[in-house]
C-alpha cells in the first residue's frame, strides 16, 4: 500500500466500531481515521477523537452535537443527525466506510457510500435484510465495493476467493445457539435480559446479542448472504456450531468443501474487510489444537427458535416483507430489552407483522422508510395494547 486508506467509521461507541479502531491503531501505516460516528455516548467519542484525530465526527442527537461542538472547538469538525451522516459517508477524502451502525438506522448512509463508490465494509446486516436490491443493483452500477464483516461471510468470502462462483453448490452458515441452545422452550417465557445477553461465545451489542439468543440473527445472515453471493434461498444451509470455530464453509459441485476457521474475534474479519485484498500480519489469539477437543454441528431446531422460519417467510414473499419482519424485530427486541414484552413473545410480533403486510415488489427508499415507520408504530400500539 502506497499511503494509508482513510476510514470513517459509522457507529464507532459500538462493539464493532470499538474492534476497528484497535484494529486500525495496530496499523497506523496502513490506516487512517477520517471520521469517527456516535448517537449518545459522547464521552466514549471524545477519548475517541482524543487518541485518533479525526478530521470530523457525527453526533446523531442534535443536542449532544452542540455540547460536543462547544467543547472540542475548532480541533475537529462535528457534524450531526442523518445529514451528517450522508455528508461523512460520501466525503472525498475518504476510502473506505466502516458502516457499524445498528439496524435500520444504517441503510441510508450505506447507501450514500456506495453511491459515492467507497469500499464499504459492512457489518451492518440490517442493510442488506431491508434494502438488498437497492444497495446490489448501486454496487452493480458503480464503482463501489462491498465487502462483508460479519464473520459467517466474511468467512464464505474467504472461501470463494479464486473460484468460480457458477461452481458453488451450497452455502453453510454456522451458528454457535445462542445461550438456550440447550433450554427448553418452555422455560421461554421467564427468560431474563440478563441471561438472553449472556451469550456463550462472541461479545456483542445488545440487540445483535438478543437477536442471536432468539436465532433471528442467523435469519438475518441468511436474507444478507442471498443479496451478497446471489446464491437461492435453497443453496443456503445454518448447521449449529457451538465451539464457533468454523465460521462458515462453501460446497462445490463436485462435492469439495472449504471453511473458514479462526478463534472467535471480530477483529479478524474486521482487518480482513479493511485491507482487502491483503492480509498483513496481526498479534491475535490462535486455534491451539492440542487443546480443541471436538467440533461439532447439527440442525437448528426451527419449533424451538421460530425466528429463524419467519426470516426465510420474509424472503420468500420478496419485496418489501423483509423491510417489515426487521422493523417488527426491531421493535420487539427493544421491548423486551425494556421490560415489555416476553421473551417468547417476540416471534409472535414478527408473524403479526408479515401477516397484515402486503408486499411491495418495485420499491423506492422512501417506500422503504415509509414501510418501516408504519411497521414500528403499529407493532408498538398493537402490542402495547395487548399488554395491558
């Protein structure tokens, strides 16, 4: 590399914006940081800005953005709401989009970047579940390129590196089961926050971690993988895994597989993302295999974990169902998170979602901010008033 690629990272208080930036701080010759987003967690952003010196920040809240901007000066340029967001995601001197932000919240500036041509380094797997067709046929039309951090395809990128993509059979998603793998259903409806946010193996943001307690977030991977492998519905398989050791692995037509293998870390696929297409040397953890005993997999119990039928519902209708069953997901983590709704019911608010909508099947993003917006208000009156 001949100078350092200029990063903005979109959600940068977050766990994976957390990740990057210790990625990014053990390659100051490789990296550098342009721009550095929050929403609310405004100390965490000024020791940000304080170690990395970026150009500009983004405060989503207005008023947190104003207190910022008073304090700081005029040593870094900060901006605020979705428009700053748009303007740091599509600035000139930047290289590559880190988009980290959580949910729905991420499609827009995602859009923006690709649309600007960036190297967009997704971790954003809301993006693709709401607007897959809309950020594919961008990336189809421009010069953009899209490259995915979640480690299940960033592990299958790996594994179609030099191969034929007409020679794929079979895409396999691994997933570790969350931390009720082996709980009953039964036991559902008294499950606590605490313990849905106990995750066994990957420490993560809350609402990807109750995502993956309820198997919602493998639903999600498999809606992102279909927009980014074009690869149907019926060419991708989950298998749990709860060592989290393969992160996922493709099948050829002639019956080969390859998977890709590492110590559960973001950091891996997060490097990989930021210097593709090269992978420079990193101090991280190693498999040791004198001490890994078993790897081991087997079919997710879709009675048990309802999420994960609904996604491919959603899939299936097409159009803008996805856009709905996230919106109601969204909003059901959120309840629950707040002491809302049950655990067990979640499922339930998604299937009462898909159920009244129709689908859209030639959509603009403003249907598409449109659909979501009504989905939560209704979810949220619907299932507000059941509770009472």
């Amino acid at each position: 590399m001949t100078s350092p690629r200029n990063i903005a990272i979109l959600g940068s208080t977050g766990s994976i914006g957390r990740s990057a930036l210790e990625v990014i701080a053990g390659f100051p010759d490789r990296f550098r940081v342009a721009y550095l987003s929050a929403n609310r967690n405004i100390d965490l952003l000024r020791e940000q800005i304080n170690t990395f010196r970026p150009k500009g920040v983004v405060v989503c809240d207005p008023d947190r953005a104003a207190a910022l901007r008073s304090s700081v000066g005029h040593t870094v340029e900060v901006l605020s709401g979705e428009d700053g967001l748009l303007e740091a995601a599509g600035r000139e001197d930047v290289d590559v989009v880190l988009s980290a932000l959580v949910g729905f919240a991420g499609l827009k500036p995602t859009l923006r970047a690709v649309e600007a041509g960036k190297i967009v380094a997704l971790a954003n797997k809301e993006t693709l579940v709401v607007g897959g067709e809309l950020i594919m046929k961008s990336v189809r039309a421009g010069r953009a390129r899209l490259l995915p951090v979640d480690s299940e395809h960033s592990a299958i990128f790996q594994c179609l590196q030099g191969e034929d993509p007409a020679s794929v059979e079979r895409l396999v998603l691994t997933a570790s089961g969350g931390p009720f793998l082996n709980i009953g259903r039964e036991k559902f409806p008294g499950v606590t926050v605490e313990e849905a946010l106990n995750h066994p193996t990957w420490r993560m943001g809350n609402k990807i971690t109750i995502d993956s307690a309820t198997l919602m977030n493998k639903g999600l991977e498999v809606i992102e993988a279909f927009w980014l492998f074009g690869v149907p519905l019926e060419k991708i398989q989950i298998v749990i895994h709860p060592q989290s050791i393969v992160h996922s692995m493709v099948e050829f037509v002639d019956g080969s597989m390859k998977a890709q293998l590492g110590i559960p870390d973001m950091k891996l696929p997060i490097l990989y993302a930021l210097a593709y297409p090269d992978r420079p040397a990193m101090n991280s953890r190693r498999i040791d295999f004198d001490t890994l005993r078993e790897l081991t997999f087997h079919p997710p119990d879709t009675e048990k974990f309802e999420c994960l039928p609904l996604a491919f519902r959603a899939l299936r209708m097409g159009g803008t169902a996805p856009a709905v069953m996230n919106a109601a997901n969204e909003v059901a983590v959120r309840m629950f998170l707040d002491g809302e709704l049950p655990f067990s019911a979640i499922p339930s608010v998604i299937r009462d979602a898909l159920s009244a909508h129709t689908p859209m099947h030639d959509f603009s993003l403003a249907d598409l901010e449109r659909i979501d917006g009504e989905t939560r208000k209704r979810t949220r009156r619907v299932h507000a008033t059941s509770l009472i």
